[in-house]
C-alpha cells in the first residue's frame, strides 16, 4: 500500500532497482494499492475511524493470499487526515490487525527530531525497528541501517552501510566477519622468481595479504602488476582496483615492463576496475570490493594503493576498513596485494595507515642514494609463517620487469648502481694484484731454497777436506808412537838392560 | 497555514458561483456495516439533504463491506466519507456528520 508513489511511478522508479513490478503484478503475486488524500478536499465533523484502509486492505491481501505487507508512509496519513488522536488510537489498531491478519508487515515511517518515528508511536508497536540514516562526512554521503529493536532475536547492534545500485540493495554485515578464517597452506608465485627465492624458495601463501609499501617513485604498482601477470598465467582471475589510474593507463604503463595487460582482459582473466577514492565513502568502497569479488570471483585481489583512502579521511577508520577488507578477502581465500605509499621523509617503517599488523607478508621498497644515483632497494620486513630472506636485494625495473640483484655489501657497507659496479670492478683489480704479489712470493720462496741448498753442498764438502786431513793427522802420530818405542826397545837391547823392566815395557807397548 | 489562506481566497468565488442550486447534487457515503456511527452518519445526512436540496440531490448509500473493492477505487480510508461528486469541486466530509453547519459549509452550501 503506497501513500506517496501511484502505482506508475512506483513501477517505473522500482525497475531501476532490477524489480519488474509490472510483472508481478500481471501474476498476481503482488497487489499495488495507491492511497491518495488531497488534504483541503477533506472536512472533518464528527468521529470517524480507518475502517475502509482496513477494509482495502483485507480485500487486497485476500485477493493475491499475501502473507507480506508494506506500508509505505503511514505517516502521510498524518498530513491528510484531521484529528491525530483519533489516527495514533486508529494506527495501533492497525498494527495489531495486521499481526492478528498473520502477515509480515513492513511499515516506513520517517524519524522524527527526538524519536525514532516522527509521531512517537510506531517504535513501540513494532517488533522489529531498522533506522536507516545517511550521513555525510567530508562531502560524501553514505547510507547506513541500524536495528533499533528486534523483539525475540540476538541481533547485530551495529550500523552497518549498505549500497543501493542496479541490483537493488546491497547489505554486507562486514564486522561479522571474524577471525576464524581457515588458513590456507598453499603459495602462490610473487611473479618475480629472484623475490620468491626470498620467500623461502616457494612465494607468498595463498589467501594471505601482502603489502608492499615504499616512497614515491620505488616501483610498487610494478610488484603489483607482476603478481597480477602471474595469477594471470596460472589461469586466476585477478581483479585490480586501481585508485589512482585509469584501466587503459595502467595497461599501457605495464607494457614498458613488458607485462601484456590487454591480452589477460581480453581473456577475462584480468578486471581493472579504476575508482576514486573520493567518489564514496569508505564503506562504500569496501561494499563494492565486496560485490565485485562475490561476482568476478577472483582468486587475487590487487589494490593499488590503499594509501589514497586516507587522504583527508580519519585513519582509524581506514584502518577499521582495511580489516574488515582483509578479513573478507581472507574468508574467501583470496590472495591480497596492496600498495602502500610512504610519505618521503618520514621512516620507511612507517605505514601510512598503520596496517601493518594486519598484513601477512610485507615488502619494503626503498631508494638507496649515494654516488648522486638513487636506486632501488628492497627486502622483507616480515613474512609470517616461512623461513625469508634477511638480505637486502637492489633492483632494476628493466623493459623485461622487475629483476632483483644482489646489492654489495662489504667493508665499505651496502653499494648499489653504479656504486656497486665500480666496487665490483674495483675488487676485481685489487684480486689480480694479489694473485701476482702470490706468484712473486713463491718465486721468492724457491730461490732462498736453492741458495740454501747450495750452501749446504758447500760446507759439507768443506767438512769432508777437513775430515779427512785429521784423520791422517791421527794415523801418522800413531805410526810415530810404534816407531819410538820400537827404537827405545832396540836401545835396552842393545845397553842389556833388566829384563824385568823389559817385559812390562813391553807389554804396554802391545796394549 | 498558507493552504487555509489560499482556501478562504479561492472559496468565496465558488461558492457565489457554483452553489446556485440549479445543479443536481450528487452525494455517496460510505459507510461499514451498521455501526452506531455509520447509522448516525446516514441519518445526518438525510436529514440535511431533505432540508436544504429537496429535490436537487442524488444520495448513495455504499456499505464496503458489500462492496469492499469501491473503498479503493474511490480513494477511501476513513468511514465514514461523504463525497460530494457534484457539483465541482469535489468534496470530502468523514465523520458522524454530527455538526449540521460544518456540513454545509463543508458541501459548499455556506460560505465560511
């Protein structure tokens, strides 16, 4: 029963919602009853009631068997009809027939200034109340809905945002989505074989969240767009919300690194969705995330950067957002991969949005400067739940992608560039030098040997002519010894000495 | 506010031009069942109708829960509803019909 829309206009406004009233109407499954008052045709004298409202719609109910009913706004009865004592006794009776009636009823109302309806009343004959308001921060508006009262029931408490587009309304209970989430065990390939070295031989895991932050400048969307090619190549849909650049800019930029982003679209592997982050509110965007993923049904979700929510807007909300986001994706085993942009000048820890608790593996990319060139520098901050790299690897954006070096690291600390070219080159020298000075000192080494050699040939040469003239010395003084004592026995002899002293002389001679 | 003073400014014309009595009256109440009310209504009007349009008046009598499909085809939601059909414009009166002159001034048949 419509108060403020006729039947045409209600068909009409309601088709842009995906309902084809008209239809339903045709077969009977729904009965439209407009109730019109022009207020000043009206004149009240005497008591009345709503007998015919309820009289129409007894008739309309029974006519279809409805079991549903929709009031839509009961309030512009207060408007067109005279004396509200007798509406708000009439409303009540209402309400109570229509529960009597045994169907669902559904009644708008607007909300007053201090109530939650403006005559005060429906609230408290309702069973159940959903407040949906609107709200406008920083110039974008978002609808929300709350359940007031839900009589019987546990019910969510929250506000929760909800969209209304071509599909009609969409409602996620986001904070319903806890941590319970199975963990998945599988790994998906970062795109760039050198990186998933890093991450212990095999990449990221499926269904985690990856971030890769850095400044201006260090190369982020390429990491995202290799991710991208390699879900492509496995033959998974990615989908990439690009918050800063137009689907076509991002292909064409992509080619300069040799990534063919058109061919994945064309085989319906690939979704560029480009979208402001200043066109919605914040759960705006996460609900249409959301849409997007239930529909297209992608196994990798890329989001590039999520830094650009936050402009102007409250980073605890953001931040509020961002997990719920996280934790959808991860509920439905989607692989996540964000971009992050660090403001220059500030740490490179620091993550704009603070998220970094809520992400499984991330990724610095950072400029290394010196030599008057600045380069690219990245390693792994963290990558929960796999042995990684603790090195800091340079890299190079080449027209074949991103290819990862390893940087110098050595007595003069960590060289990159050019830097590292000429420290290379530098060492290779001083390794040359050394081989040589190596050959010298063995050179060295043999010649002292052989003088050595030579020397000891000749001293022992000198120690045998040395020998040899005294042992002839020793056997010429014996030989002299044997002769004079020869002599001295020939003399006694010859004097005819005693013979006593004779033989003992003798006899020492012999010895 | 405005809608009474745009009313008190159109009225006084119709009235002097339209109430001239040399038009039929055609006037429908609309009642449910035989409540006290509905009852009262019924007699009210008559008795108004055969003092001041004597002669010049159509009335009908409808019981919606005779004819429950009239109540939407006519656009009524309380009861009881007189309906002046004519002479223009159109008029609504709910209630008992209780006050004799509201009535009339209601049927455009006294100027306020």
């Amino acid at each position: 029963m419509a108060f403020e829309e006729s039947t045409k206009d209600l068909i009409a406004n309601v088709a842009s919602l995906g309902f084809d009233l008209k239809g339903l109407i045709a077969s009977k499954k729904i009965a439209v009853d407009f109730v019109y008052v022009e207020r000043d045709q009206v004149t009240q004298v005497g008591e009345y009631n709503l007998d015919a409202l309820f009289i129409r719609l007894g008739t309309a109910i029974d006519t279809i068997g409805a079991k549903r009913v929709v009031l839509d706004t009961i309030e512009s009865l207060f408007s067109s009809l005279p004396n509200q004592g007798i509406l708000r006794a009439e409303l009540r009776r209402l309400f109570r027939w229509l529960k009597e009636k045994g169907v669902t009823a559904v009644i708008t109302g607007e909300s007053g200034v201090d109530t939650i309806s403006r005559q005060g009343l429906e609230e408290y004959v309702s069973d159940c109340v959903i407040l949906l308001d609107s709200c406008i921060q920083e110039q974008i508006a978002s609808r929300r809905l709350r359940i007031v009262k839900y009589r019987g029931t546990l019910h969510g408490t929250n506000e929760y945002p909800f969209l209304i587009d071509q599909d009609g309304i969409s409602l996620i209970p986001i904070t319903s989505a806890g941590l319970n989430y199975q963990a998945v065990t599988g790994r998906v390939s970062s795109g760039i074989p050198r990186l998933d070295n890093m991450l212990g031989s095999k990449g990221f895991y499926r269904g985690s969240s990856i971030m890769v932050s850095g400044t201006a400048g260090t190369g982020k969307s390429s990491f995202l767009a290799h991710f991208a090619d390699a879900g492509c190549r496995r033959s998974e849909r990615v989908l990439f919300c690009a918050f800063e650049e137009s689907p076509s800019q991002i292909a064409r930029n992509m080619k300069s690194i040799g990534l063919d982003f058109d061919y994945w679209i064309k085989k319906d592997l690939l979704k560029i969705e480009s979208i402001r982050p200043s066109q919605f509110g914040l759960d705006m965007h996460l609900i249409m995330i959301q849409k997007m993923v239930t529909t297209y049904q992608p196994k990798i979700v890329i989001l590039d950067p999520i830094t650009s929510f936050s402009d102007d807007r409250n980073e605890v909300a953001v931040k509020r957002i961002l997990m719920k986001l996280v934790d959808f994706l991860k509920s439905k085993g989607v692989t996540a991969m964000f971009s992050s942009l660090t403001p220059s000048g500030m740490p490179v820890e620091t993550s704009h949005v603070a998220i970094s608790s809520l992400v499984d593996s991330w990724i610095l990319l950072r400029d290394l400067e010196s030599n008057g060139e600045r380069n690219r520098g990245l390693y792994i901050l963290k990558s929960r739940g796999m042995a990684h790299s603790n090195q800091v690897r340079e890299f190079l954006i080449t027209n074949k992608g991103v290819e990862l070096v390893d940087v110098y690291s050595g007595t003069s600390g960590v060289l990159t560039g050019g830097a590292r070219l000429s420290m290379l080159a530098q060492e290779k020298a001083i390794d040359l030098h050394m081989q040589e000075e190596v050959e010298l000192r063995h050179l060295d080494v043999e010649n002292k040997r052989n003088v050595l050699d030579a020397k000891i040939a000749e001293m022992r040469a000198e120690f045998a002519a040395q020998e040899a003239a005294n042992i002839k010395l020793i056997s010429q003084g014996k030989l002299r010894k044997t002769q004079l004592s020869a002599d001295k026995y020939a003399m006694e002899i010859m004097r005819q000495s005693d013979t006593q002293v004779q033989s003992v002389k003798l006899k020492k001679d012999s010895r | 506010m405005t809608d009474k003073s745009i009313d008190l400014r159109v009225r006084p014309k119709k009235v002097s031009a339209k109430a001239t009595k040399a038009k039929k009256y055609i006037l429908r109440l609309y009642v449910a069942g035989s409540t006290p009310r509905s009852m009262a209504a019924i007699s009210n009007i008559k008795k108004i109708c055969d003092e001041k349009l004597a002669g010049f008046y159509l009335l009908e009598v409808i019981d919606l829960y005779q004819q429950p499909l009239l109540a939407a085809g006519h656009q009524i939601i309380a009861i009881p509803t007189l309906i002046k059909e004519l002479p223009p414009p159109l008029r609504r009166i709910i209630g008992d019909l209780s006050d004799t002159e509201k009535v009339l001034v209601g049927l455009d048949l006294k100027a306020l």
